[in-house]
C-alpha cells in the first residue's frame, strides 16, 4: 500500500503489455481428465507448465513494470457494453450552432 502512488493508471496497462503476454495469447485451458479425457498424462503435464510459465512472465512483467497483478487482471475483464452516453455527448458537443 504504502507504493501505491508509484503504479500507473490501470487504462494503459493493456496498452504496455506485450502482445505474448496478454490475456487473447492465453495458453490457458483447462487440462484436466473431465475436459481432455483424450490428453496423457505427459501432455497434462505439458500444458500445465505452459500455464504456469505464462502466469509466472505476467507477475514478473507486471513486477517489472510498477503495476499491480490485480490492476492487469481488472484491466482484463470484460468491459460492460460500450457506453452510449459518451456517444450521445460527443454528438451534442459536435453540434455547432447551424442556425
Ligand atoms: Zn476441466
């Protein structure tokens, strides 16, 4: 707590993480049996260190970077749906006085 004045504004998070790093480059499923009955055990195993090596250069980069993980994770949820006021305010600001 006491660095927080040291992390940056969450919005550009996403804008600084390299490409391999973000979240649509996932590596991530799931690779258990229910899910992949199909997998073996030393494919199990493989995709599961993928995993874990992809979340472990997140946390360094974040670390690296002065931002918090939770603010990169945050970042990363999705957005609800895109705001229509804004829209609707740009347009009445570009409405010049055409009279
Ligand atoms: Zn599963």
């Amino acid at each position: 707590m006491a660095a927080r004045k040291n992390t940056r504004p969450r919005a550009f998070i996403l804008d600084a993480l390299p490409a391999e790093l973000q979240l649509k480059a996932s590596p991530l499923r799931c690779v258990c049996r229910g899910c992949h009955p199909e997998l073996s055990e030393a494919e199990r195993a493989a995709e599961s260190c993928t995993q874990t090596r992809w979340c472990t250069a997140r946390t360094d980069w974040c670390r690296l970077n002065g931002y918090p993980l939770i603010d990169l994770i945050l970042a990363e949820l999705p957005r609800e749906a895109p705001s229509k006021k804004r829209a609707a305010t740009a347009r009445t600001t570009n409405r010049k006085e055409t009279r």
